[in-house]
C-alpha cells in the first residue's frame, strides 16, 4: 500500500472527535499492520507511548 493510499484512507475515516485510540486503531488498520481489531487492540498493547504519539502525530500531519 503506497503512502498516498494511506492517506486517503485515514482521511476518509477521519472525525473531528478521534481521540489516539482511534488515530491509531486506524492507522493500524489502514497500513495493513492488522486485519482485525482484535488483533489492533494486541499491537498497541505492546506500543509505548513514544510510538503512540508518534503515530497521532503522523495521523493528525495527514488529516489537518
């Protein structure tokens, strides 16, 4: 998936009300890190915060 098509894909499910469960949950899923939410909910358990902020950071660069 090329970064253009994520892009489109986190914007087109983007809401002014996302907090950084949801920026993440779906960047996650729109970079094919996971396929399920289960499988989402796994993957940030095991993100620190630095790369959870590191992640909304990059979310909220391409939806702003």
């Amino acid at each position: 998936m090329t970064k253009e098509n994520i892009t489109k894909r986190v914007k087109g499910d983007y809401t002014p009300d996302m907090d950084a469960y949801d920026m993440v949950l779906e960047y996650l899923m729109s970079t094919e890190q996971a396929a399920t939410i289960e499988e989402a909910n796994y993957v940030m358990m095991q993100l620190d915060e630095e790369n959870i902020q590191e992640i909304v950071g990059q979310v909220s660069k391409v939806i702003m």
